[in-house]
C-alpha cells in the first residue's frame, strides 16, 4: 500500500505465432515492427519517468514473448528505464521467454543489463500436450534455455504449467512436475486453462479433449499437494516457490501497491488511480491511457488479499476498512470455514486449495 515504491510492467507484444487458447494482445513483426516498437516504448518510458519520481524496485519485461526481440533491444529498454526512473540496485528484473526462442538468445547480455529472474514459457513436459497448446518448442529446448539462463548468472527462473489441456491427466501433470523439480525451478506458476472467447479453442472447442471441470479440479488440487510434497509452497491462487522465491513484482498486484503498465492492453494502479493503454498499437504510440477510476477500496482489498495463500489479516482488515466490514466478512464465512473451503487462522482467514476452484462465487456472496 502506500510507498514510495513502483513496479514497471513493460509489455512486449510480439509472438512467433498465436497459441489457440492465447487472448493476450500480441501479434507477428519482423525486425523493422521490432524497432518501431522500441522506439515507441522508450519514447513512453521517458515520458512516465518525468512525472514520477518513485522508486523502481521491479522491472517485468512480459508478453507476448519478449525473447523473440533480441537481447539488444532488451538491453536498449532496460537502460532506457534506469535513464529515465530511480531503480533501485537490488530490484527484482524479471524477462518472460519462450523456449523456442529463448534457446537462441543472448541472456548474458540482458543479465549484464540487470535481468536477475526469467519466467520460461513452458507449459508441458509432455510432446503431445506442447502440441495441443500449439507451443513451437520441445522440453529439450526447455533444458537448453535453463542451461543458458543458469550459465548467464541469473539463478531464478519460473517455469509456467498449465492445467486442463487436452488429454492431460495426472500422471502426465506428474511427470510435468517432476521435470520442473529436476530442472532445480524455483518458482512455479500453474494456471487452470481458461477458454477465452474469440481463441482457437473456444472456436473448436468439441474438436479438442478437453478435461471437464471435475477432472481439472483434480488436476488443480494434486498439483497443489504434488508441489508441497516437492518443497514449493504455494503463495498465491496459481504460483508456487521455493522459500524466498516468491515474484515480488506479482506479490504487487495483489497487495495493491503502485505499479506503471507500458504496452498496449498494459494496465497501471498508480497514486490510488486505475488506468490502462487500450490493445491498440497506435493508441499507444500516441501515449493515450483510459481512465479506470480510482482503486483499492474495501472490495478490491478484500478479493486481491484472499487470492493469497495466507489471506487477510483480519486486525489489518479492522484497522484499514473498519470494524463493521472485517465482523461481517468473519461471519460470513462461518459457512465456508465448515465446508472446508476457507479457514480462519491466527486472525488470518484464507482459502484452502478446495476454496481456491470456487473463490469467484465465495467472493461474490462475502463482498
Ligand atoms: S507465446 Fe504466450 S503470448 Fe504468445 S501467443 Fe502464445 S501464449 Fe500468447
């Protein structure tokens, strides 16, 4: 909450190809969009830097797949927002990868820049499950991407998995895990498919073998046990680490502290404002943000903090929104605490791994 720290999300919306189940604002370019878009970026980044004199203790540089723009123009970037914002010298700089190109890409450069943590796109350690989802890159591109990543200095990678992909069960989820734990990951990030409108998937939905809801349900819960088991405890809804290893840029998000989205479709909570840039390229060229009000009232609070696994501190809860709405929210979940899908801790109440596959609707009944 109030500090005079900043996290910087810096989009990159680029992609070999479209991944069937991808909404996420990204397209194709070619080396001439790459430097356009560069330009475009600093040009905003220098921009933003004026009118903030925060403190910069995260860098995300996410996407679409960052690595497809080269570790020059990563470089270029980063040098552009340490000229531009105070960062601080311990800040967490994180770059998301793609094993397909993250195997050809130059991570002591961007190491020697000050990317000190790289989220690998990797999904599956299964071929047949990498192929559902479209992926370009096989797990041997995987192990060669870690061994870059580990040879450039950087000794803190977050490998994605998914869950609820065609054909999946829980012996192949097993086996996904294992190689991540072979693989010596120390954070794991392990989201539940969501078929989004206007994706491939969504489109030719009945030709895919999708799990249905009970069986992704128990994809989820094996993954949260299977993952403690291997020494990641989970954090948050759908990210897992090793002691330490937690994403502080992402712990931002969910403990409303300020950060600046760069990047068409990037969004920002910035001094108690909500804003974003539209998924439009031109837009942001044009440094044009839509006004999304204010943020961190009771209701956000409340939904952000119990996405994480230790919940809400209901003394902190009492001092911040006052006595009537932390008496109200206990009482309320009197029904799900009995149900198992809560639990009331030291003054912490919290959602199990059971609370966490229905946590929309509990929110929507307690706020
Ligand atoms: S690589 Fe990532 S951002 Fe790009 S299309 Fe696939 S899922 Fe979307």
């Amino acid at each position: 909450m109030m500090s005079n720290n900043l996290g910087l999300y810096i989009h990159i919306p680029f992609c070999r190809s479209k991944c069937p189940y991808c909404d996420f604002f990204s397209m194709r370019g070619d080396e001439q969009g790459f430097d356009e878009y560069t330009r475009i970026l600093k040009n905003n980044i220098r921009h933003w830097g004026q009118r903030t004199d925060k403190l910069v203790d995260t860098i995300y540089i996410g996407g679409g797949t960052p690595s497809v723009i080269g570790a020059d123009r990563i470089s270029d970037i980063l040098c552009c927002v340490r000229e531009s914002f105070s960062v601080l010298d311990k800040a967490e700089v994180t770059m998301e990868a793609n094993p397909a190109s993250g195997k050809f890409f130059d991570f002591g450069k961007v190491a020697s820049f000050g990317i000190n943590r790289v989220s690998l796109g990797m999904q599956s350690a299964d071929s047949d499950e990498l192929k559902a989802l479209g992926r370009l890159h096989s797990t041997e591109d995987v192990i060669s991407s870690i061994k870059l990543i580990r040879n450039a200095g950087i000794q803190n990678i977050s490998l994605d998995l998914m869950m609820g992909i065609p054909n999946q069960t829980k012996d192949s989820l097993r086996k996904s895990i294992d190689f991540c734990v072979e693989q010596g990951a120390e954070h794991i990030s392990s989201y539940i498919l969501k078929i989004e409108p206007g994706t491939i998937f969504d489109k030719r939905y009945d030709n895919y073998n999708f799990p249905d809801d009970d069986e992704t349900a128990e994809l989820y819960l094996f993954a949260v046990d299977y993952l403690a088991e291997n020494g990641y405890e989970q954090y948050e809804i759908s990210n897992f680490c090793k002691t330490g290893f937690e994403s502080k840029h992402n712990l931002k998000y969910w403990t409303l502290e300020d950060y600046l989205g760069l990047g068409p479709a990037a969004h920002s909570f910035l001094n108690g404002k909500r804003f974003y840039y539209k998924r439009d390229l031109k837009a942001f060229e044009s440094n044009i943000t839509e006004d999304e009000g204010s943020g961190g009232d009771a209701e956000e609070y409340i939904m952000l903090r119990l996405r994480l696994s230790k919940g809400l501190d209901l003394r902190e809860c009492k001092k911040i929104l006052g006595e009537g709405i932390s008496e109200k929210l206990a009482a309320k979940s009197q029904k799900y605490i009995k149900n198992n899908l809560m639990e009331l801790k030291n003054n912490r109440l919290f959602f199990t791994p059971k609370g966490f596959l229905v946590s929309n609707s509990i929110l929507a009944d307690l706020i």
